[in-house]
C-alpha cells in the first residue's frame, strides 16, 4: 500500500514584501528564479502597459493578491511555478521599465514610473504577497502534479516545460544543446508556416529518442509518464555518459539525413509530405546501432525498404489509434527490422 506520505507536499507559506522579492530575483546569482525557458514569456505588455499598471494600482489600492507558488531546488534557490507575471511586473516597475498607464482609481499617478511616485513607493516596497513554498523534500512527482494543476488554465505549461523546471541537471542541458539543430527546431514546421514551437517541443522530441532506446518492459503505454521517469532516473549523469548520450544522437540523425535527406522522418509514398514523430522514433532507432559504412552501403536500398514499409498493412494498421500503444511500437520495429535485413550488405 502506497504511504500516504507520498501523496502529501510538505510546503509552508511565507509572506514576502515586494521589495524582498525583487532583490531576491535581480541578486547574483538569483535567489528568486523567473526562467524564461520553462516560463511562458512575460504577457502583460502585449498591449502597452495597462495591464500591468491596473495591477500595481490593485497592489495600492491594497485588494488581497492571490498566492504565488515557489518550489525549492537541491540547491536551496527558489523557483516560480506560479506567479511569473505578477513578480515580473512588481520587478520591471521598481526598475522603471514602464510609467503606470489608464488608472482609474490614483488619477494622480498617471505617466509616471515608479522613482516618479513619491511616497507610494515605500507603499509597495512593503506591500506582501503570500507565497508558498514547495520544499526540496517533495517526491518530483508531486511537484510535477502541483505544475500541471496550477498551469489547467488559458495558457499552461507543457508537459516538457514541466520537466525542465523540476529536473534540471545535465541531461537538461543536453536536451538544450541538442534542440538547437535545425532538423529539430524546424521539425514538422511547413515550408511556408507560421508556426512557432514555444513549448521545449524540440527538447522532448531529444527526450523521446534517449528514453525509447531503454528496455521497453516498464513502458505502460503512457509515453508522458515513461519519459518522465527516464528524466528523473538520468537526472545528472556522469560526464562521460552525456558525451555518449550526445555521440549517439549526433551520428543517429546524420545517418537518417545521409539516406533520406529532405524526406527525413516522411512517408514518401504520399503527396503532401509531412513529418512525423511516428516514424522519427522508429528511424532514430534503427539507426542508433548501425555503423556509417553499412548506411553509405546501403542508402538506395533502405530507402526502397523504407517505402514498402509505409505502404505495408500492418504498418498502418499500427497508425489507426494508441500511436503511442507498446503493442504499436513494437510491432512498427518488428515489421522494419524484418525489411532491413532483406538487404544483402
């Protein structure tokens, strides 16, 4: 039977003046972690400052401020998982970023910037805002869940967003490294799209391929919560594992760019040509474990194969719903395996 310890955060709340807050984030190095790369971008200026403003003169006019969330890290720092526009524009203010703008209730402030508000200023550098704190202590998948339920409004965060705050360590920073390549970044991104990927898609897309390397007998059919273990059971690795960790995906991709080139990860039986995660996963794979000569040898006939594959039955049949199903991938790499070792190398 599962402890209910597990199911409980250990958290405690804390009251910070506005002015602690933002010495905790402009402190070297932060104290206060507002991470842009796992935090939607800052909102509340998309259409000039009046946003912003309403909520200073909110803070003024003293209307109780919902609670921010901040989790712990290993290292004793903190980290927003709730609250990003709040304390960024409590911090953008205080550095005169912005003059307040449309007011309604301190007419009197209108235009002017915060080392233009006179005595309000010492207002809000006391004014608080409870902020709970999620100990260092909690399981990982607890604060993930506290991520998720705290993110199921207009704009949450994605899954790998997720991952990124919580499990940061080496394996993170190569998913970074790795989601710079072009092939990854343009990834299932038409000629012609205006489409931007905002949400770590390339890092998860890096995720996939190291986690679907590793023995399949845990995967239950969740690909989410499999790549959320892997994460956290490959947190910081050793040195030398990053290195090849990053030599297989490196040689892995350029193999399948060397065969397939601009049709990389496509069915190029059909007309409208469109990348998919379905056949990079099963590529990636493939080619983890093949040497470059055997590839250089054998590029025409892979790429033969490869066409049979996508127009195979039982293939597509794989195709029609649970994508992700461990029955589906197995089966995908069965049928393909069986068409590579057709050829004579």
């Amino acid at each position: 039977m599962e402890n209910n310890d597990s199911k409980v955060l250990n958290l405690y709340p804390i009251d910070y003046p506005f002015e602690t807050l933002v010495g905790r984030v402009n402190a070297e190095p932060p104290k206060l972690i507002l991470d842009p790369d796992f935090q939607r971008k800052y909102k509340w200026d998309k259409e000039g400052w009046e946003r912003a403003s309403r909520f200073i003169e909110s803070c003024l006019m003293r209307i109780p401020l919902p609670a921010c969330y901040f989790a712990e890290t290993d290292d004793g720092k903190q980290l927003v998982i709730d609250g990003v526009q709040r304390i960024t524009t409590i911090n953008k203010f205080f550095k005169d970023e912005f003059a307040l703008e449309g007011l309604s209730t301190f007419k009197e402030l209108e235009g002017k910037k915060f080392s233009e508000i006179g005595e309000y200023q010492n207002e809000l550098e006391s004014t608080t805002i409870r902020c709970i704190i999620l100990r260092k202590e909690n399981p990982k998948h607890l604060i993930q869940e506290i991520f998720s339920r705290l993110n199921q409004g207009a704009v949450s965060l994605s899954n790998q967003e997720i991952r990124h705050a919580i499990y940061q360590g080496k394996l993170d920073g190569l998913l970074s490294e790795l989601a710079k390549k072009d092939i990854i970044k343009d990834f299932g991104i038409g000629q012609n799209s205006e489409r931007e990927k905002n949400s770590l898609e390339g890092e998860e897309q890096i995720l996939r391929f190291f986690a679907l390397q590793e023995d399949l007998s845990d995967y239950q059919d969740k690909l989410n919560k499999f790549l959320d273990n892997y994460m956290e059971q490959n947190q910081n690795p050793s040195d030398k594992k990053i290195t090849e960790l990053r030599r297989l995906f490196n040689s892995s991709i350029e193999r399948v760019l060397n065969v397939f080139g601009d049709e990389s990860f496509i069915d190029i039986n059909k007309d409208r040509k469109r990348q998919s995660m379905v056949y990079y996963d099963l590529l990636m794979w493939s080619f983890s474990d093949k040497t470059d000569e055997y590839i250089e040898s054998n590029k025409e006939q892979i790429r033969t194969r490869f066409k049979q594959l996508c127009a195979d039955v039982e293939l597509q049949r794989t195709l029609s719903g649970g994508l992700q199903n461990k029955s589906s991938i197995l089966k995908r790499r069965e049928l393909w395996a069986k068409k590579l070792s057709e050829i004579d190398d």
